[in-house]
C-alpha cells in the first residue's frame, strides 16, 4: 500500500491538528489578527498578498485568487456533509478531467495530505498545442466545508515558495454560516464591504 493509498476512502482530509494549525473554521478563529472578508473566506490582511476575485461571464463571482511571490493559489469553498469528506471524491473527478483535456496527473501527499499534481495542454487559438501547464490541486475537509486551493507559478517548481503557499493556506478562515445547503455547493464569495469593486475584480 502506497502513502496515496492510505487516504483514499469516505471519510475527512485533513491533518490531525487542522483545528489548531489551519485553515480554520470561523467558530476556530479567535486571534486578533486582521483579515479581509470575501464571504465565505477569510485571507490575512498582508500588503504583500494580491487578492482579486474572479467572474464568469455572467457576472457571478466564481472564485478568489491570491498572489503571493510569484506564485498564485485560485480558491473556493464548498459546503459538505459533517461526518463525511469530499476531497477524495473531487481528486478523482479532476483526474478524469485532466485526462479529458489531454493533460496528465498524479496523486500526490503534501502538507495537508493527499494532492493532485497535473500537467495541463496549453492551446493556441487555433487549438494547437503550444505549452504546457502544470497545477498543484490541494484540498482540506473541515467541518461541513470543503477547500479547494490551485496551486501555479513558483510554488509548483520551488520547495520554499511551496512552503510560503502551504502557510498562506493554513492562514485562511472558512465561514461555513448556517444556510442549508447540498453537499458540494460553493459558498458564496463577496467583494469586501466598501472596496470598489474594480479593485478586486477579474474576468476569468
């Protein structure tokens, strides 16, 4: 049985101290540190992490994305069942479509355990093949949450940029809130109240 193999199952991923370490749960979080609120997440206010949200042609805010040295780390937090996990399931699902897009990925363990590492195509706009892409898929099960973090840029090649992204991860607070609602379903992301909107906005 492989280090992979031991996290595969129905049950949560997560380090055993996640409650103490991060990425915390809103009711986890007491430290009078200053954090700027996206909704569903929460993100150290830092001068030195870039923060924007990202929309869908439509408008709709489908993501947060934070840039820290170099590096990016694309965010967004799902609701999930109490006593059960969904990361197992979602690294799966991404495999498969990984593969789907030509690309190919490999189960890998890192800092918060079981990961994904893939290789994506990059096209032309004549859909020729003229690069390649690769991504660090990381996830975290919490309490009735699931995080989804992807990882690119200089973390993805460099250990120590890799080690700064891992802490930058920890340092997030998820605000589940009480709305009931299907596992699997983003929770809501927000422009912070009285920022302009242009300030934090990106078309993906």
């Amino acid at each position: 049985m492989t280090q992979v193999d031991n996290y595969l199952g129905n049950g949560k991923s997560a380090p055993p101290n996640r409650s103490t370490v991060g990425p915390l749960d809103s009711s986890e979080f007491n430290a009078n540190i200053p954090m700027v609120d996206f909704g569903s997440i929460l993100v150290p206010d830092r001068p030195d992490i870039a923060k924007r949200v990202e929309f869908d042609d439509a408008g709709q805010i489908v993501a947060l994305t934070l840039e820290l040295n170099y590096s990016t780390l694309q965010l967004q937090a799902f609701a999930a069942p109490r006593n059960e996990g969904l990361w197992h399931e979602v690294r799966n699902q991404l495999k498969a479509s990984v593969s789907a897009q030509g690309g190919d990925a490999q189960f890998t363990v890192g800092a918060f355990g079981p990961e994904l590492l893939a290789h994506l195509p990059v096209l032309d706009n004549q859909g020729q093949k003229v690069a390649t892409r690769t991504d660090r898929f990381i996830g975290l099960d919490g309490p009735r949450w699931f995080l989804k973090g992807i990882v690119r840029g200089a973390a993805v090649r460099d250990s120590l940029s890799a080690a700064d992204l891992d802490d930058l991860f920890r340092s997030l607070v998820v605000v589940r809130g009480e709305t009931p609602l299907p596992p699997g379903d983003m929770l809501p992301l927000a422009v912070p109240a009285g920022a302009i909107p242009a300030e934090f906005r990106s078309i993906l």
